[in-house]
C-alpha cells in the first residue's frame, strides 16, 4: 500500500508525528457519520427522510467541530502555504451557511402564511369562503416568491459542489482538508434536496414547477403523496380554481395545513440546532486563519 510505503526509511528513525500510525478517533466518527449519510436514500424525499437527514447532519458536525478544535487541525492547516485551503474551507462554510439561512427564512415565511389560513379556517361563517378565497390567493403568491428565492439559493449551493481547492500537500493536511470538504459538499447535497422540498418540487434538481404534470407519471404522483408542502400548494389551487363542495374543500385543507405546520416545525428545529453548529465551525476556522 501507498501508505506502507511511506514509512520505509533507509535507517530506523523515529516516526514523524505529523503522520500518525492511525487516524484520529474523532476522524473516524466523522467518517462514519459521511458514511451513514452516503448510505441513506438520496434518490427521494420526505419530511421524515429530510428530518433524519438533519439529525445526522446535526451528528456529524458535532464531530467536525471537534476536529477543528484538534491541536493536529491547527498544525496541519497553520503550516506555510496552507492559507488557500483554510480560504476554501470558509468560502464553503459560508455557502453552507446562506443555503441554511434560505431553507430556514423559506419555512418562516410559509409558516406564517399557514398559521393564517388555519386562522381564518376557524373564524370563518358557514358558507362565507370569499375572504379564505382571497387568503389563499396571497398564500399561492408568496410560495411564488419563495420558490424563485429558492432556485436563486439552489444555484448558490451547485456553484459550491464544484469548487475546488489543490490537493496536493502532505498525508495529514490532505486527510483533514478532505474530510472538511466532503462533509461541506454532504450538507449542500441535504439542503439542496431540502430547498426543492420546500419548494414543492416532486422531482430533483433539474425539473420544474408543475402542479398539472404530476398526474402524468406515476412516481410523480408518490413523491407528491410524500410533500406536504406540494399538497397544500395543489389543494389551494383546486380551491381557488373549482367552483364546487368548497365546504368540503376547506375541510380536507385543513387537515393538510395542520399536517404542513407539523412537518414545518420539526424541519425548523433541525435547521436551528445545526445553524448554530456551523456557526461555531466558521469561528474555530476564522481562528485558525487568524492564527
């Protein structure tokens, strides 16, 4: 092996300390975390997959953490000629960040609008839709203008997948530089499969909005049985836009927001904890490259 070959010397000298005979326990966590994650479903989503997804996220940075707080962290990216890769590693954090900030700002601003249509579900008089008829009016616009903030932050977060720094340096260097960077580009992949969730979006990355479409292919129509956020943008739809059983309408709507505000609020909670995680990933880096 590559690595065997690098311990044979000509003469018995002691072993380096940059080049430990095993990896670092913490090392190994987070590769376990990067494995499980490889592991999980990447070809569909649901709010209990993306929920999982999270958790694990959660995990993971939690040993990323850590890693950067390691005297070996601080050798290895402190050395000459290293500020590059420690540059890298915070442009990625920072993209990390905003894709994170998007999904959460996307789910307030979605929440809010679903809190006021239960609202006015509540309040309304029997046979009075006219005003729950305009509120889902303003409901449809603001997923509008969410989704475009959605595909905006989507492109931020596939410039980032392909932004990459040198990798030539020493077996320790490279070893940590890479792990910091797979465990960046995972969490890109996750929030990228979380943005288009929250859009509505059934499909990956390359399809576009279409509520009409989903009805033409079967699995279209089982991930949108999946999204709770594409369910209640089809029910508002078929309410403003039928004429019919409006009573009866509301009714199913109902249930559908209330199961949307569910699936809002444990997403939020997962986004929230690993936010605060990555913000003290930045700041370990920050001190790093400060040092």
């Amino acid at each position: 092996m590559a690595f065997s070959s690098l311990n044979q010397k000509p003469h018995n000298h002691a072993r380096s300390n940059s080049l430990p005979s095993k990896p670092h326990p913490v090392i190994l966590q987070c590769n376990e975390h990067l494995a499980r994650l490889a592991a999980s479903d990447a070809t569909s989503s649901s709010s209990l997959l993306l929920s999982f997804k999270l958790r694990e996220l959660q995990d993971l940075h939690d040993c990323v953490e850590k890693l950067v707080q390691l005297p070996l962290t601080h050798e290895a990216l402190v050395r000459e000629h290293e500020e590059k890769r420690v540059d890298d590693l915070l442009e990625g954090s920072l993209r990390v960040l905003d894709s994170c900030t998007s999904a959460k700002d996307a789910l307030l601003h979605t929440k809010e609008c679903t809190r006021e249509l239960q609202s006015i579900i509540r309040r309304r008089r029997r046979g009075n839709e006219v005003e729950f008829a305009n509120e889902a009016k303003k409901f449809l616009s603001l997923r509008k203008v969410v989704r475009k903030a959605i595909f905006k932050a989507l492109e931020n977060v596939k410039s980032g997948v392909t932004n990459k720094c040198s990798t030539k340096g020493d077996y320790q260097t490279m070893t940590l530089v890479s792990l910091l960077r797979d465990s960046q580009e995972v969490t890109l992949s996750i929030f990228e499969s979380l943005l288009n969730f929250i859009s509505g979006s059934a499909q990956s990355k390359s399809s576009s909005w279409s509520l009409v479409s989903k009805l033409m292919h079967s699995k279209r129509v089982l991930a949108l049985d999946e999204n709770e956020f594409a369910k209640v943008d089809a029910a508002l739809q078929f309410f403003v836009f039928n004429l019919t059983s409006k009573s009866n309408n509301i009714n199913d709507l109902q249930n559908k927001l209330e199961k949307l505000e569910s699936c809002i609020q444990d997403l939020e909670e997962g986004l929230e904890s690993l936010f605060r995680r990555l913000i003290r990933i930045r700041v370990a880096l920050l001190n790093i490259l400060n040092h």
